[in-house]
C-alpha cells in the first residue's frame, strides 16, 4: 500500500479497508517521520463542512481518532491536517446495507497481490464489477489479482442475488512492486434494523 516519505503524513486506517458495515469500529492515525508536528484527523461527510476530531465527531487522542460504533453519516472524506500543512485524502463509506466490499482505503503498489472480498452474513457466491461492468463471479466471494497494473485502477463494487450490492469504492494503483493482501474477516450479522 502506499507508504509515508520522510516529507509527507500518512492516514492510516483500521480496519485496512474502504467501506465499513454500521456499528463497526474506526480507528484513524497521523504517522510520519517527524513525530514533533501536532497533527490532527479531520473529515468531510455528506453535510459539507469540515470538523476535526472531537468537535461533534470521534473521540480525539493525540494525533489518533477513534469512532467505536460508526454509522452511515461517518461516510466521507477523512485527512490529517497541521496549519497549513494537509495529507492525502481517503474516501470512508459506512453502509447499512447486506453487502460490503472489502477494498484497500489507500493507493495499491503495481506489481502487488491484491483480494477483494465481498462481505455479508450469507453464503452466497458474489459477482465482482469494475466501472460497471462484470468482470467475475466467485462463489467464495473473493476476487484476487495476482500482479497489480495501472489498467486495475478504478471503480470496484460486489453484488449478491437476492440481497444487493455493495457501495462502490475507487481502487487507486500507483508505484512499484509491494505486496498487499486486504485483511479478510467474514462477519455473522443477527438481524439488523435500518437506521434512517
């Protein structure tokens, strides 16, 4: 994945991945090489103004934020930010939908080994689509793309029969060869309400 220099900060993410499921946990971290900038998580959700964490979002400690239980309007833009100085930004899309797709939330290194897994609490085989059209169908509901190119850049979604698709993510590529597997975990759901 892509990786800080010595001159720029990193947003790290955990769970390592682009779209959660409602009530999952979020962890968010400023890293670079110069530990004495004070730096700060900042997002941008579908209300349009920018927060830092702590200010009506997240819980703030250093240059860390966490979200214990995320909803649907923690779906955004999220960075970190010091004065004047800013990182990269990174899209974070929080469904209560049936269907999630495990993606990377940061840029892929070509020539990298990257899995997609599509993410729900049935066994069902899963249809893989890239800028909207099908491009597999795995009955294991994980996609692997063994040698990562430019080409692979673009927008991934998944989608189940009988229960929808997931939200769509963007798969950024970029670099030289790292190897990169997306942290897989199959998640068993009771029967959950709709929240809106």
């Amino acid at each position: 994945m892509f990786c800080c220099t010595s001159t720029q900060v990193c947003l790290t993410v955990s769970p390592s991945t682009s779209q959660l499921f409602e009530t999952e946990s979020l962890s968010l971290s400023c890293e670079e090489q110069d530990s004495s900038t004070r730096w700060s998580v900042w997002r941008r959700t579908s209300s349009g103004s920018s927060r830092k964490c702590g200010d009506g979002w997240g819980a703030s400690a250093g240059s860390s934020c966490t979200i214990e239980v995320t909803m649907s309007w923690d779906s955004g833009m999220y960075w970190c930010e010091s004065g004047a100085q800013r990182s990269k930004t990174i899209n974070i899309t929080v469904t209560d939908g049936d269907v999630m797709l495990d993606s990377p939330v940061l840029p892929v290194m070509e020539g990298g080994v990257v899995t997609l897994h599509c993410r729900t609490n049935k066994i069902l085989p899963a249809d893989f689509y890239k800028d909207g059209s099908l491009i597999s169908t795995q009955s294991t509901r994980e996609m692997t793309i063994p040698a990562v190119s430019k080409s692979d850049e673009g927008l991934y979604k998944c989608k189940i029969s009988g229960l929808g698709e997931s939200p769509p993510s963007w798969m950024a590529v970029t670099g030289d060869y790292l190897r990169v597997k997306v942290h897989l975990q199959d998640v068993v759901f009771l029967e959950k309400e709709t929240y809106w």
